[in-house]
C-alpha cells in the first residue's frame, strides 16, 4: 500500500509532467520525431527544477519517468497540433503559447491514461 506521501509526489509529478505542454512555444507545420518532442520535453523539465535527482526525492525513478514520459508522448503525438509538438521539441520551458482546448484535453487524457497505466 502506497503512503499518502507518495501518492502525492506522483501527483506532484504527473502535474511536472503535464507543465511543459502547456508551455511549449510555436514550432510549424511538420511534426518533430517523437525524439525529438521526448528530449525537449526532459530539457524543459530540468529547466524546471524536475532533474532526476529531484524527481527520486519524490520516490519517481530514472525509469519511471522515462516511462511515464514515453506513455505520454506516444498516447499525444498523433492526436495533438504539430505547433505543440514542436514547441515541446524546442525545450523551451519559459516560451508561453495558448495551448488549444482539443489539445489541452488529448494532453490531460494522457497524463491520466499513463498514471493509470504505470501504477501513478
């Protein structure tokens, strides 16, 4: 059974997760890799203080997050505006871009999809 610490650190976490696409800046028409859209989005998340050291402060693994990561990219890449696949490509934690309501939604599916998925 899961302390209510750590059920709150992956909450903690999911919500880290879920920042840098509402943050992603504008990117254009074609789809990055979905690589490249996963490097961006562990850039932007060291720039936000989440590094691997910190998230195991919360009791998330190296492996967890890439896990957790890959989940969410995979379940969005098809689904979501290249704009905010590039803009998470780009890694720019501290670009802000109205993120659309469809796009808002697919990434919100996700993050709640792969927490479920991965025991979150």
């Amino acid at each position: 059974m899961r302390s209510n610490t750590m059920k709150r650190s992956l909450v903690v976490t999911g919500l880290a997760l879920a920042l840098p696409f509402g943050l992603a800046a504008c990117g254009g028409d074609d789809k990055p890799s979905k690589e490249d859209v996963l490097a961006g989005f562990d850039q932007m998340l060291a720039q936000m203080g989440m590094d691997e050291a910190s998230l195991e402060s919360f009791g998330v693994s190296g492996e967890q997050m890439d896990n957790y990561a890959s989940c969410i990219v995979d379940d969005i890449y098809d689904e979501v505006s290249a704009d905010l696949l590039n803009g998470v490509a780009d890694g720019d934690a501290e670009a802000q871009v109205d993120i659309s309501e469809e796009d808002e939604e697919v990434v919100t599916d996700a993050v709640d999809s792969c927490q479920g998925e991965l025991g979150m």
